[in-house]
C-alpha cells in the first residue's frame, strides 16, 4: 500500500480503536425542539438554532418565495454576474440590523474569516487572537505573512504586553482579533476592556467574530458590540447565518469603504458563486422578524436560564458560562462518552467535548437550549440528564 493510503486507514484505525471516530448522526427531520434520528424520536439539545428560525414557516415561505423570483443558484461568483438584487437587498437590512455602514455576505462564517483577514492584512501586520479563538478565526490567520501573536483568554494584561510586542516588532498595522461569545465555555469576550485599551494606541484595531452573539446579545439579539454599547468603535464585525439566524452564510460588516475594499479583493468573495437566493429570501425575512420582535430572544433567554438553574440544582457544574450555551462539566474525558452515549439510549442529544478541544480533565458534554425549546421538553432532558449523571457518578 501506498504512503497515503497507509496515512488514511492508520488515522481511521487509531480512530475507531481510541474510541474517538466520529459517527455522524443522520437528521431524518428538520430542526427543532424534537429530531428524528433512525426512525427514533431525540430531544435535541445540540444545534446552535438559537431563535427557532431554521424550520419557522414564515422562513420557509420566504426561501420558497424567492427561489420562484430568482431561481435556486447564483450561476457565478457575484464579481462576474452572481450578484442578484436578493443579495443586496439581504446586505442592506443586514448592515440597517446591525448598526453597521454595510456588509459583504459570503457563503458561511468560516468563509467570512478567510475572505476578511488575509484581504486587510500584510506581510508588514501583526495579528493578535484570543487563544480560545474558534478554528476559522486560526485558519484565516494562517493565511496571512503577517506576524502572529496570541494573547491568553481574555487577559487584558497579556493583550497588553502583546500589542506592545506587535508595535515595537512590525512597521504596518495591528489587529486584534476575537470571538464574541466562547463557543466551548459560554463566557463572552470583554469588548470593552479591549476596546478602551486598543484606543490606547494609534493603528491598532479590533475584529469580532460574533457567531454565537448575535441573536443572542444586545438589543433584539443585535450582537455583542450592540450589549456593550460600542457601535462605531469595533471597526469590524464577522458573523454567521448559520446559528441564531438559522440559514447559512457568513458575512463581514464595518465601513463602507471596508466594504467596498473586500468586494474587490477578497478571494472566496471574487471565488466562489454567491449564496443562493433560498438564504437571502429567508434571511431577509429572519432579519425582519428580529427587528419586529425581541420575543424569541426573550424565551431563548428564559429558556437558558432555567435549563442552567435546574441543572445547578441538580448539583451539576455548568462552569463558566454567561450566555445560552451549557457546558456541565464532568470530568474525565471518558465520562463525557459514556454520558452522551446513556444520554442518547434515554433519547437525549448532547454533544461530548472533550481534550484537546478543552483541557484535559475538563470535559464535557455542551447543551444548547433554543426558543424553539418548551419547558416539558427541557423538564424531560434535565430528567434524564440527572438520571444518567447520577448513574455515572457525576452526582
Ligand atoms: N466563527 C465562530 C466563532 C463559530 O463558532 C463558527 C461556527 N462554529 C463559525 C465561525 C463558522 O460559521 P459557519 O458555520 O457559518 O461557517
């Protein structure tokens, strides 16, 4: 056998033998509340459908509405003749949401990264990230010659000495860079903090990814910046389609010349075929519902809360979270296996999250609650989330 097929069925070996493949499940319904998976019924505590919309109707007959108007493809990168009329439509209500100049979509948030970072910065930048930053944020990064620096979790001291490294080190700009919202610990970066010591220095400037922010944070789940009040002074927001607002693409706000700028230099913008117009007719739809009303960001939250409270009760840790995301933590990597797996015989999806995703002694299982939750359904999953915890001596 060759090299690489020796490489591929060693690593699936090791996989299968360590007890880490990965066997993905198979939705045979849509989103929601209760999922289907092999005929079976799942309460779902793992997709990031934070507000519901990923099944609403009212969605749905937007996406079908603009497939009749547009068709169901791009047919080129929207430099050449892939921009159809849905597209800026979608990116001007996104930007009005917002509160930003103007946004360019893209087809997801991991391209949205990929299309910001290596389009603004240079070889003669540094970068500074969050060390907890989610994967596209680290391979957007690695697309750049820029110097790259990496300041410890939320630590304004080591943003600190870091910037002043970047400044004393390179001749061009500095950007920081971070999540909104830690996808594995549920805490939310200080926006604040960083922003009051970046205007410290000249050229230096802050991106957020706020992939888990929006819908979430902020007035109408407007997002993290819109929560601390810092409209105008983070000079670049990347978010997703794909988690509150329940379609996919991605998208990149900020000036207008920004804006502009990455239209015509941003490499899966110039690319790759436009997002199709099901996801603009439901996503300008979805942005018009989060506008009209804050109500589902309300039961997402009362939901969250609840779900938290009722699992402390239990005596479970939910560690540090201070958004909707729920880690318990239990542990030993091999806990967090055997919980998901007795969760999954009771009907009850978790995702398990385990090193080297997160510290060694610190795994998990990660449940996400939506509005599209009831609290019967919750009541249910915490049931069987403290039946099974006790089983295995979590509790
Ligand atoms: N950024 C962050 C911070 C995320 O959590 C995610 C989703 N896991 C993404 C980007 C990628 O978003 P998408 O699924 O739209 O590619």
């Amino acid at each position: 056998m060759s090299k690489l097929w020796n490489r591929i069925n060693d690593e699936l070996k090791t996989r299968h033998e360590s007890k880490t493949y990965n066997v993905i499940k198979v939705l045979e319904s849509p989103q929601g509340e209760i999922i289907e998976v092999g005929g079976k019924r799942y309460i779902n505590m793992c997709s990031n459908n934070y507000l519901g919309f990923a099944n609403e109707a009212g969605a749905i007959a937007a996406a079908k509405d603009y497939v009749e108007k547009y068709g169901v493809g791009a047919g080129a990168v929207r430099s050449i003749s892939g921009t159809q009329k849905c597209h800026i439509d979608f990116e001007r209500k996104l930007a009005e949401f917002k509160g930003v100049e103007d946004v360019m979509l893209v087809q997801s948030g991991f391209q949205a990264n990929t299309a910001f970072v290596p389009t603004i910065i240079t070889a003669d930048d540094a970068i500074i990230s969050d060390e907890l930053n989610h994967a596209s944020i680290i391979d957007a990064v690695r697309l750049t010659k820029a110097r790259k620096y990496v300041y410890k979790h939320a630590d304004m001291d080591d943003l600190k000495v870091q910037i002043e490294k970047a400044k004393s080190e390179v001749e061009g700009i500095v950007l920081i860079i971070t999540d909104g919202v830690f996808s594995m610990d549920g805490d939310i970066a200080p926006l604040d903090k960083i922003v009051e010591l970046k205007e410290k220095y000249e050229d230096v400037y802050l991106a957020v990814d706020d992939a888990h922010g929006e819908g979430v944070f902020g007035s109408h789940g407007r997002g993290l910046v819109n929560h601390y009040g810092l409209e105008g002074k983070v000079e670049f927001e990347i978010g997703t389609l794909s988690k509150a607002f329940g379609i996919a693409g991605g998208f990149v706000g900020g000036k207008k010349e920004v804006v502009d700028y990455l239209k015509q230099k941003a490499r899966p913008f110039l690319f790759s075929t436009g997002l199709d117009s099901a996801m603009c007719g439901a996503g300008i739809y979805i942005v018009g519902e989060m506008t009209r009303t804050d109500e589902r960001v309300k039961k997402l939250w009362d939901n969250a809360k609840y779900l938290q409270e009722q699992l402390r009760a239990r005596g479970l840790d939910t560690w540090k979270t201070v958004s909707p995301i729920t880690p318990v933590i239990v542990g030993e990597e091999a806990k967090a296996t055997m919980l998901t797996k007795a969760l999954f015989d009771e009907g009850v999806l978790v995702s398990p999250i385990i090193f080297p995703t997160v510290a060694r002694g610190l795994a998990r299982i990660r449940l996400m609650p939506s509005a599209a939750h009831t609290k019967e359904v919750l009541d249910e999953a915490i049931a069987k989330i403290e039946k099974c915890a006790k089983e295995l001596g979590i509790i």
